[in-house]
C-alpha cells in the first residue's frame, strides 16, 4: 500500500500547523478584504460628499481692445482670481461638491497702464441655480458693474482680509461672492441669506477709503453700494421673498407638476414681485429682475396657462419694464 506523508495530504487531513497557519492566513486575508472594502466605501462616499467651497467660479479676461502688452500679464491675473474665488472657504456653511454655486465672471479690460499696474474694466457677473430634478439651470444673477477697476502687479500674491478693505480687487470679488451666495440661500429659504448678506454690505461699509468709484453712498443708483443697500433694506423684504417663492415653490415644484409650479410663480409674481415695486418704486431690483428674467418668464407662460393669468402677469412685467414689452407681449400668445 503507498504511504502518504500527511504533511503533503490536502483536505480536512492538514497537518495541524499546515490548518493553523492557513487559518490564520485566510483570517488576515479577510480581515484585508474588509479593511479594503470599508475603505474604498469611505473613499467613494466622501468622494461625493466632501465638503466644498461655495463657488465653481469661471473667469474670463476679455483683453483685446489692448495692443502691444504680454498677454500673459492677463493670463497671470485670470488664474490668480480663479484660485482665489474658488479655493477660499466664504463662509462656514457646509457646501458638498455638487451644491456649489456655478458663476462667470466675465471682465473686459479697456484700458491697462503697466507703469502703474491699473486696469480700467467692466464685468459681466453671472450666477446660475439649478432646477430640482432637472438638468435646466435658471440664472440667479446677471448684472453689469461699469467701474470694476482695480490693480494688479503680475504675480502678485492677493489677500483679503473682510475686517480691513485694503485691496479694490480682493474687494470686488468678495462682494460679488457674498452677494452671489446670500441671494443662492435666499432661493432655498426664506430670507436665508440674511448674515451673509450683512457680510456683504459690512464689506462695502468698510470700502469707503478705496480710491475708486463704485463704492459710496449715493454715488449713483446702480453702483455695488446701492445695490446690496436696496436688496437687505426691509422695504425689499417681498422681493427677496419672491427669490424663495419663485424658485423653490415655482421651478422646482415643475419637476412634479408643471401647472402647479406656473401657479405657485403667478402668485409668486402678484404677491412679492408686485408689491416690491409698489412699496420701493425708485429700487432697481425689480427692473434689474426682470431684465435677466425676461426670457424664461414669456417660456412659462407662452401657450400655457389661462388668459387672465397671463393678462395678470403682462400687467405686473410691463409696469416694472416696460422697455422689454416684446417679451412681454409673447407672454399673452
């Protein structure tokens, strides 16, 4: 008969140490498996859910109207911005990824004078929101500022302190961050950007001793003072009611019922949109609203809806802005 060394028999007949050994290698073999499945669990969760700042900014440097300086000097400015919006926590709200708020900043230099690094500019500011349950993103934001000048010296290392306005650049965009996120929270609570919207106008309290325009009080009616100024004023508490209702009842209940959300904007427009501009007839919001808002507002309601809302709507729209009346007039088609 062969005779089997049972140190090489494979089964249930193990040599004792060959069973403990293999135990304890299966043991630590599964221990790893789950250690590196928790971990990949943890890493793609966190993946998805890490906390983010606020902005998802693009910045473009519109430099065309200047002849015979290095473009990079822009090229330097454009990524510093970028990096200073984006990579800087504004608040200590927690923003996942996928919450930040997506905004272009698109600046036109019209004048550079390198003995003095001074760039006289406009910008076109723009922030979007999306729509629940949808890929439509609906603008937020949009308004020309004509006196966006500041300074800048290439590579220069920008820093912003909000207690101590020192530094027209840093200032603009953080005035332009703080108001872009208070009127974000204002679209997904009521009044949900009061603090950082105080930010914003203690910010522009505080630019005052900058030697450039756009700052002071009464200035002019549409510079960054009065604009922040007329949104927080307690007169334009319907207005910033109808950022709530407009959007969080109205476009994001679409998703759910394209009536009911039409509804809920009509409402939205007679009840917040129409009395801001009664009780505030000098604010430029409602106009400035209305501008941006122009074309979506004629999309609802084009070929939807009954006639005496749209006749309602028209009434309001066209008494606040009365210079966009041909979009007006596709709302009553």
């Amino acid at each position: 008969m062969q005779k089997y060394d049972s140190s090489t028999i494979r089964g249930p007949h193990l040599n004792p140490d060959i069973k403990n050994n293999k135990r304890k290698s299966m043991k630590r073999n599964a221990n790893g498996w789950w250690l590196t499945t928790l971990l990949m669990s943890w890493f793609l969760f966190f993946s998805n859910t890490t906390v983010a700042q606020e902005l998802q900014a693009k910045i473009t440097i519109n430099h065309n109207q200047i002849q015979g300086t290095d473009k990079s000097v822009f090229e330097n400015l454009q990524q510093t911005l970028e990096q200073f919006v984006n990579e800087r926590q504004w608040t200590n709200l927690k923003f996942q990824k996928n919450e930040r708020i997506v905004c272009n900043f698109n600046i036109t230099v019209t004048k550079y004078d390198p003995g003095n690094n001074t760039f006289t500019c406009t910008a076109l500011i723009q922030a979007n929101r999306p729509v629940y349950n949808s890929a439509y993103t609906s603008t937020l934001f949009n308004f020309k500022d004509g006196d966006f000048n500041f300074e800048f010296a290439q590579f220069d290392q920008i820093e912003f302190n909000e207690e101590t306005i020192n530094n027209q650049l840093t200032a603009l965009f953080a005035y332009y961050a703080y108001l872009i996120i208070g009127i974000d929270l204002d679209s997904f609570s009521p009044m949900g950007g009061d603090d950082v919207l105080q930010r914003c106008m203690n910010l522009t309290n505080n630019a005052q001793n900058l030697s450039f325009t756009g700052w002071k009080a009464f200035e002019n009616s549409k510079n960054r003072f009065a604009i922040i100024n007329d949104y927080i004023d307690g007169g334009m508490k319907p207005f910033r009611q109808l950022q709530y209702d407009y959007y969080r009842t109205g476009l994001d209940e679409m998703a759910n019922s394209v009536e009911r959300g039409r509804t809920n904007i009509t409402t939205a427009l007679q009840n917040d949109l129409k009395k801001a501009h009664e009780d505030k007839p000098m604010s430029m919001w409602p106009q400035i609203w209305t501008d941006y808002k122009k074309d979506e507002l004629a999309n609802i309601y084009n070929k939807k809806g009954t006639q005496k809302e749209k006749e309602s709507v028209y009434d309001i729209l066209f008494s606040i802005n009365a210079s966009q009346n041909a979009t007006w007039d596709k709302i009553k088609q």
